[in-house]
C-alpha cells in the first residue's frame, strides 16, 4: 500500500483532499477538506511524534534509543510544539 501523499510531488505545496468514497457500497464524499494536523507533518515529524508515544513521553528513553543527546530530542519536540500551534 502506498504513503498517503501530503505534500505536491510538483510544487511541495500542502495537498488538500477533495473526495473520499466507500469500498463496501461506493459511496463518494465531494468537498474540500483540510488534511488532520498531524499528516500535515514531514514524515520524520510523524515518525518523531509515534516513537514519543511508543517511548510514554520519555524524551530521555527516546535519545538513548536513538543514540542523540537529550537536548537535541527536546529541540525537536520544542520545534514539533511551536510548528503545530503555527498550524490553522
């Protein structure tokens, strides 16, 4: 199964759904809708966010896992916080 793609592959402006439809009756849903905050994320913020929820919030577990330093793991969430209160 394929990513589902956020960004243009042309021009890395967000996507924007625009139809969702049913694979049981077909059903079809036309509109434009705004794609949740969290898939509006880079993949490796997406990735960042599940390892801190897999790791129960320990930033210090998640830098050792990860082999960085504790400050570099709580920059990146810093960054993750101040981007998603940016968001719409």
């Amino acid at each position: 199964m394929s990513k589902f793609p956020t960004h243009c592959p042309s021009c890395d402006a967000l996507m924007q759904v625009t139809e969702c439809s049913c694979v049981a009756c077909t059903t079809k849903v036309q509109g434009q809708f705004t794609l949740p905050k969290l898939l509006q994320l880079l993949p490796e913020e997406q990735d960042f966010i599940l390892q801190f929820v897999l790791y129960s919030g320990s930033l210090k577990e998640m830098a050792k896992k990860m082999g960085i330093s504790y400050p570099t793991v709580r920059n990146r969430l810093d960054d993750l916080i101040h981007k998603l209160n940016q968001m719409t």
